[in-house]
C-alpha cells in the first residue's frame, strides 16, 4: 500500500476514466439496439394478434437482410412480425411465443454465427419445454462446406427435441439460391394467406466502374494481390467499415455465375470502393473465374454491377474503444477500412501476416502514417517465408498475450480478418492460451471480438 496521495489520486482519476469509458461503450451499443427495436416495434404493430417472433442467426448479413424482408412480407400481408438478433433471444421469449420464423445461417466448419454463441451455449445447452411453440425455419449454408447447414440443423433438431412443431419442412438454402428463397417466401403466404407473391428480387446491381487496378506484390511467392478501385456510375452510395460488397460476375455461355463478396477497403468519404484480390489459379494454372475476370479481363474504364451490403457483424465498436485488429494476406482489406474510420481516440493495434517483408508488406506506407499519427498504436507483422522470421500471425498472438491482457483489461475489441483455415482458428486458439477460454467466449458473446472469415 502507498501512502503517496499523488499516487491515490491518479489511481482514482484512471478508475474514473475507465468506468467512463465502459459507460460510453454501453450506452452506444444501447442507443443502436433501441434503433433496432423501434423498427421491430412498428412492424409488430402492423397486424392483428399476436406478432410471429422473426429471429435471425446471421454472421455476414444475409439473414439478417432476409429477416427484415420477411417481418416486411408479413406486414404487408397483414401479420405483424417482431424482429430479434439471436443475440437477444432467451427462453422465455421462445416460451411466450406461439409462432416463429428463424433464419440462421452457418460459418466457421458447420457453426453457429458468432451472435449466436450465448443462444448456443445458455438456451440450447439445457433442456427446455416448447411445446407452444410453431416455428419455420430458413437454413442459409453453401454446399461446398461439409456440413451444409449445420446450424440450421442443429437448431432444427434442438427445436423437435423440446417439443417445438414445425410449420412447414426446413429450407436450405445453398449460396443464396434464388428457387428456395421464393420456396420460403411461398410459406410466408400461408402463413398471411396472400396468394400475390411478394417482390423479393434483391436489390439490383448498381454500375461501377473500374478506376485503378495495381498489383501490389509483384515478385511475391505468394499468389498476385490487386489493389482495384471503383467509382460510383450514379451516385455514391452510403456504407461503413466492415460492409461488403457483392459483385455480379459477367454471364458466360448463357450462364450468369451469380457473385462474389469482397471486403471493402474503403470508406464513402474516398469517393470509391476499394479492395484487394488475390487471383486465384486452379491446379492447372488457369485463373479463377470471379477473380481472373476482375484482376486479368476487366479494363480501366469497364463497368461492373455491384451491390453494397451491411455486415453489422463486423462494424466497428465506439470510437473510445480501442481496436485490435488481426489477420493475414488479403484480410487486412476490411482491417484497412477500420483503420481509415479510426481516430487516435481508442486508437488501434495491428497483428498482420504475409509471406514476405520485401514483397507483401501491403498498405506499407499508410501503416507507416498510422503509427505517425497514434491512430495506430502498435504495429506487430510476421513473414512466414523470410529467413529470421518464419512466424505466422497466431505466433505474433501468442508472443504478445500481456499486453492483449492490459488492452483487453482496458475494454479493447478484437477483429480478425482473412482466411478460416489456419489463420482464424489458430488466432482463435492462441487468444484461448492468451487471454483464457472462458474470457474469449464473454468476448465473442459480447461483441467484442468479431471475425470476418473466409
Ligand atoms: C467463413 C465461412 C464459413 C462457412 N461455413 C459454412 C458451413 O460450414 N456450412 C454451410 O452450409 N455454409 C457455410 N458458409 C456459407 C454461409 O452460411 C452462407 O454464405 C450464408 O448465406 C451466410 O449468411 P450470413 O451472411 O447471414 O451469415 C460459410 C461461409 C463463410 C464465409
């Protein structure tokens, strides 16, 4: 004990920041929470009886969007509908609900989104009796994973097992597949008994066009890294950091691909939207299809559609919350779009991973102007293929675990951006030896530590 009162009063005033500064971040996520419930509120009072429950899982975004469109559907159809992130959905919500539409999608190898982490661990770890309970339910997955839909079957069969009876068959839906989409929308008439079939093309593909295309790893034994930028045809649209962008691959033989996501790497106030693509090559060498069009076929100047999408999931937390940001090759675009909309306030800390110092230290000089300026207080980057180093951002994780500790301790969030296999697990499992399991989970549960993985 210190008898010094300077010393005291210093202790006193950091406690006093500090306790400021979780207030701060509480209120914000309420204020944003409060929005949300206004919007749910005005459709549940659209129809007569009781609202359908309208609860979504959603990692990315896109049951989110889906869930919106179905409480609109209902609405206009004359069944109000209550909106709820899993994220806010207990039990007893569940209990006092006779009708419910759930829309969850699946990340990570067949897991729940990370929203749903407290809903898995405290509703669905126990025993629970739904028997007033019907629900529908709409599984958003992709085929080319191993356990297609997982969630949406685990939640399925959790839902039987506590006595839940199903409106209608579950529908899977397999990387956005427009023909179960209208399958779920036709459930939703029997449900309003509307026969018009709503309108529920997505938004369209807004024109874009490409301004800038530099290879930013020439030399690289990594595979080629573009930096593209587009500008806005119309007018520019509105977005945040985190958001991300689907671009519409051109038809080919009479075959229209669908579209590929991209992180964006930009913020509205560049005028532009930015990102950075790794071509792809098949085992034969030939480019991939989305991203030997966009790196190779396009040219300055050409159009493509594009659409902008929220990815709430992944949006930044307060400006006072300090930010650490984590992730490797490509994944440090949606890294960069946070860094443009920090201020030295919270500040930030970056934990990157490439293969080498010489070709692949992407975004060098605006991390340079970063540390410059204190918006980014640290800088941490490891080369797995530079004699001397060899180390990959899991290693920067694990050899940094005190000062995580002290940034964790002063409310910091994490991101990690970049690719699942290898990088996201292995930083999930270094932060666990870092930081404590059960601290992790809170993390996660919390929203403040969130991953945009792919
Ligand atoms: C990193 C990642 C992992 C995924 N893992 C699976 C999976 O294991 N099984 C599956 O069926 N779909 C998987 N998907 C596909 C998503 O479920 C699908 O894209 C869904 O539409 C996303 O919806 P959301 O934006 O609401 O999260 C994965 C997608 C990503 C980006």
């Amino acid at each position: 004990m210190t008898a010094d009162p300077q010393r005291w009063l210093w202790a006193v005033g950091a406690l006093a920041l500090w306790l400021a500064l979780i207030a701060v971040i509480v209120w914000r996520e309420r204020k944003a929470r409060a929005a949300a419930h206004a919007r749910s509120d005005a459709l549940a009072g659209a129809g007569e009886g009781r609202p359908v429950l309208i609860a979504f899982a959603s990692q990315t975004g896109f049951a989110e969007e889906l869930a919106w469109m179905t409480a609109r559907s209902l609405g206009d159809g004359g069944v109000g509908a209550r909106v709820l992130s899993f994220a806010d959905l207990d039990v007893q919500t569940l209990k006092s609900t006779d009708r419910a539409l759930l829309i969850v999608s699946t990340t990570g190898e067949g897991d729940p989104p990370d929203s749903a982490a407290r809903f898995v661990r405290k509703v669905m770890g126990e025993a629970t009796d739904l028997s007033k309970l019907r629900f529908g339910l709409l599984a958003l997955g992709d085929r080319s994973y191993d356990q297609f839909c997982g969630f949406g079957h685990a939640v399925d069969g959790w839902l039987r097992r506590a006595g839940a009876e199903p409106l209608f068959d579950m529908v899977e839906v397999d990387n956005g597949e427009a023909g179960a989409i209208r399958h779920w929308q036709h459930q939703l008439n029997q449900i309003t008994g509307s026969v018009t079939a709503p309108d529920w093309t997505p938004p369209a593909y807004d024109p874009w066009r490409l301004v800038e295309r530099t290879l930013v790893n020439p030399g690289s034994p990594g595979g080629e890294a573009y930096h593209l930028a587009f500008e806005a045809v119309g007018a520019t649209p509105d977005w945040s950091a985190g958001d991300i962008a689907e671009v519409g691959l051109p038809e080919r033989d009479g075959v229209t691909p669908g579209s590929r996501e991209y992180s964006i790497a930009s913020l509205p106030s560049d005028g532009r939207v930015e990102f950075l693509i790794r071509l792809m090559r098949h085992p034969d060498g030939a480019p991939g299809l989305a991203s030997g069009w966009l790196t190779q076929d396009l040219a300055l100047g050409d159009q493509v559609g594009m659409r902008l999408r929220a990815n709430r999931s992944f949006h930044g937390p307060a400006d006072e919350t300090p930010m650490i940001l984590i992730g490797n090759g490509t994944g440090i675009a949606g890294l960069r779009a946070h860094l443009k909309s920090r201020t030295a306030s919270g500040g930030a800390w970056l934990l990157f991973g490439e293969r080498t110092q010489a070709h692949d230290a992407f975004f060098d000089a605006e991390l340079q102007a970063w540390l410059a300026s204190g918006v980014l207080r640290r800088l941490d980057r490891s080369f797995s293929r530079d004699a001397g180093d060899g180390r990959y951002v899991q290693d920067l994780v694990a050899a940094a675990a005190d000062e995580l500790r002290a940034w964790g301790s002063r409310g910091a969030a994490i991101y990690v951006c970049g690719s699942l296999e290898g990088m996201s697990q292995g930083v999930h499992a270094a932060l666990e030896s870092a930081l404590g399991a059960d601290v992790v989970l809170t993390l996660l549960e919390d929203g403040r530590y969130r991953r945009d993985v792919y």
